[in-house]
C-alpha cells in the first residue's frame, strides 16, 4: 500500500496554486491543505477538488501569507507531519503597497511568505522526512537590489518588484535546500507555465498556457523521484535548467541574512 500523504499548497485559490492542489488530490492518499487567506474562495476551490477528484481529504487553512505572526501561528497550530510544502502565492500591485506589518508587498508575500512558511514548517517537514519543498518561482527574473529590497531608493515598478521576488526565490531555494539537506528535506524552484491570472494581468500579460500546464512542472517536482533526489535545482518544462542566481553564494547568505533579520 501507498504511503499516506499530506501537502500544503500556497496561493490555491489562484489558477496555478488550484491547478497543483487539484493535481495533488487526483492521487487519494494525499492529503492536500490550501493556506489561503479569503474563506469564500477556498471554500469554493476546495468544493471544486472535492467534487472534481472525489478526494474527501482536501481542506483549507487561514492566513496573511504577507505576516510572520500568522504564519508561525498556523504552524503551531499543525498536528503531526508534512510532507510537501508547495510555495505559490505571490502578488504584484501595480502601486506600491505595504503589509499590514509595514513590509513592501511583493517582498513581503513573494519571498519573505516562502521563507516563513518554511521556516514555521520545517519542524513538521523534519517529522514528515523525507519531505519536499517545492518554490514556484519564474523564468521572469532579475533585477535583485539587496540594498534596496522594499524599494524604497528605487522608483517602484511592479515589473521590476516582481522579477526581484522571482530571482529571491531561486536564490532562497539554494540556501534551505544546504540548511535541510541533512534532515531529508529536499528544496527545489521551477518556472510553473505562462497562464492568464490576476497576478500575469497586473504585470500586463495574458497567458498562453493553461492552470493544468502550468501547474505540471511544480507537480512533477512534487510527487516524481526526480523532486527528491535533487536539491538547490532550478527546473523548467519537467527538467532541470541552469541556474545563475542559484550560483553567487555570496549574495545568497547575504540575502537570506536580511530575510532572517525580519522576525
Ligand atoms: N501566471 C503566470 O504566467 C506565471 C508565470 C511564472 C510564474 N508564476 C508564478 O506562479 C505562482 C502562482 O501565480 P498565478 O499566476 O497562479 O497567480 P494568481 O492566480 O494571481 O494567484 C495568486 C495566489 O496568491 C494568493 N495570495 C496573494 N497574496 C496573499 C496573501 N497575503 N496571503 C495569502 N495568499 C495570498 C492569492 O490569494 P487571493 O485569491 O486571496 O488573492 C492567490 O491564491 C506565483 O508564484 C507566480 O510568481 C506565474
């Protein structure tokens, strides 16, 4: 018999985030929980599985991805094991807005919500081992300013927030997978697919692939061997690419310093 498990997935009531949590709940012993912050919606992504997959173990969780409080809270508040951390939300205003914490948005969901939510989680990832986290990132990326994280030196362009966010994730996902390599959890990101969302809207793009598309690689890296064996990679289109932010050690140590200071 197949092994029981149970995932977290970010940002499902998004199109790609449903797109993977449906994907995950298509195999019934997996457990799929969606961390979303509207209730409505998740209820209504979460009736769609169901219905879809006829996986009864499909649930939601509340949270501001963009608060480190509500985070780690949820954290404490999970019983036994994870197995599988899916990092997917993300948002890009086309105005710059703040956290109700006072963080710059997009730095604040994109890369510090990837960060704590494996921080929180990692002890109940350490339980699970061996356990995946699974970073959707982007191919669109760039432009990292670690003087200037939040822009606030930097005139804001959401363009430019976005792409930052993306090369952070890619960055970040090198430092967790060194940091829990021992423990038997794998870290890897990947570029999901160009779909039609709010998020590719607000960075004035249409998308030419559909949820299911883009939701393949980020599902492959969660439930091939290929997920497990590697860590610290970056993949696109079911395979692995080369990564050069993945590369400046340096700047990644420096990097996850700052993110560490914002506790
Ligand atoms: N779409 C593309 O073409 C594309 C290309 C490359 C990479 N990606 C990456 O794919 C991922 C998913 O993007 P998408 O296109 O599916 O975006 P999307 O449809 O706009 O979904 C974004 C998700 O993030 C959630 N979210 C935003 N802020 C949150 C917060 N503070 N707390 C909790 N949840 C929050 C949203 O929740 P609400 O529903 O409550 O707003 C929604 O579920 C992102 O990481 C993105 O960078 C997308």
């Amino acid at each position: 018999m197949t092994e029981k498990t149970i995932s977290i997935v970010t940002g499902a009531t998004g199109a790609i985030g449903e797109a993977i949590a449906r994907g995950l709940a298509e195999d019934h012993n997996n457990e799929v929980v969606i961390a979303a912050r509207d209730e409505n919606k998740a209820q209504n992504v979460i009736n769609g599985i169901i219905q879809a997959t006829g996986n009864q173990n499909v649930r939601y969780l509340l949270v501001d991805l963009s608060r480190r409080a509500e985070i780690f809270a949820l954290a404490d508040q999970w019983q036994g094991p994870l197995h599988l951390l899916v990092n997917n939300a993300a948002v890009s205003p086309r105005m710059r807005q703040e956290s109700q914490d006072g963080i710059e948005i997009q730095f604040a969901v994109n890369v510090l919500g990837y960060v704590w939510m494996t921080d929180a989680f990692t002890p109940h990832l350490k339980a699970g081992a061996p356990a995946r986290v699974v970073n959707v990132a982007s191919y669109w990326a760039g432009d990292l300013d670690l003087d200037d994280l939040e822009f606030k030196r930097r005139p804001y362009r959401n363009g430019t927030a976005y792409r930052q966010s993306k090369q952070a994730n890619r960055m970040l996902t090198v430092a967790f997978a060194e940091r829990l390599n021992d423990f038997g959890i794998s870290v890897n990101s990947c570029h999901p697919g160009d779909v039609s969302s709010k998020l590719s809207n607000d960075l004035g793009f249409g998308g030419i692939e559909s949820p299911e598309q883009g939701a393949a690689t980020p599902l492959w890296l969660a439930t091939n061997p290929v997920g497990h064996e590697k860590t610290g990679r970056y993949f696109s289109d079911l395979r692995e690419e080369r990564c050069r932010f993945g590369e400046n050690h340096q700047a990644i140590e420096k990097l996850y310093q700052i993110c560490a200071q914002y506790s």
